[in-house]
C-alpha cells in the first residue's frame, strides 16, 4: 500500500513522498515522482522509449503497435522498474534505510531482469540479458562521474 491508502486505515505515518516529500499515491511513486522520473528518464535514454503514464497506460496502451515479443520484454522491465522503486521505497520508510541514488534502482532492476529472465523462452532469455548488459554499461557511464578529462 502507498502511504495515501495506508494513512485511510489509521497508520500513524507521513503521508509524503521519501523521495521529494509531496504526496505519495501510486501514480505519483510510480510516474510523477521526480526520482521516478530520473529512472524513466534513463530507460529512455537506453530504449527509446517514452516513460508510462500510469500503470493502466504501461499494461494497455504504452507499447501499442510494438512486436509481441518485444512488448512482452518491455512489460517485464516495466514491472521490474515498479518492483525495484517499490522495494528501494519499503528500505526506506520501513526499515529506515539510507537512500543514495537513482542508480541503486537502476541495478536493482538489472538484478530482477536477470532473475527473471530464467523463466522466459530461451531466445526471449537471452535477449533479456544482453538488455540487462546493456542497462548496466550504459548506467555505468551515465552515472559514474568522470574522474579524467580529455584535453
């Protein structure tokens, strides 16, 4: 449950966002959330593709038109970015963890990719995990600073 709803039955806890501190519902944990945002952001930057709207949007019309098998994937990362937000999320407000980065969700979505890529048809595995591969260099690049500069 996001906070609004756990707030409706009596939970003594904030109703704000641990990432930005504005109201926490689904959409906004999910879609609206500047730090949800960020990790759209990158999966654009990798994929091409534009982030979802709201979950209706991811499981209805976000991958109109794409090829069976490739939506089949892009479903699968979308639902293994929700779960890593979701679990980056619970550390926090829960266990109390400490939150660094958007790249923690980042590869935590490379784990559950790879997790989950052992039970799909062995040609739709392996692109799997060249797409985990791919996530890692590009993440490694995108977020790790520059320590030289080129003159």
């Amino acid at each position: 449950m996001t906070k609004d709803n756990l707030v409706k039955r009596n939970w003594q806890g904030t109703k704000t966002c641990c990432f930005c501190h504005k109201e926490e519902t689904i959409k906004h944990l999910f879609f609206d959330c500047r730090f949800a945002c960020s990790i759209w952001s990158f999966i654009h930057v990798v994929t091409g593709l534009l982030k979802p709207r709201n979950i209706g949007h991811m499981f209805n019309g976000w991958l109109r038109g794409v090829n069976k098998d490739v939506k089949l994937l892009f479903l699968l990362g979308g639902a293994a970015t929700c779960w890593s937000i979701w679990l980056i999320r619970n550390d926090i407000v829960f266990e109390k963890k400490i939150f660094v980065s958007p790249v923690q969700v980042i590869y935590l979505v490379i784990h559950w990719l790879r997790t989950w890529a052992i039970l799909q048809k062995p040609d739709l595995h392996d692109t799997l995990v060249a797409v985990s591969q791919q996530l890692a260099h590009v993440a490694k690049d995108f977020f790790l600073p520059v320590t030289q500069v080129a003159v």
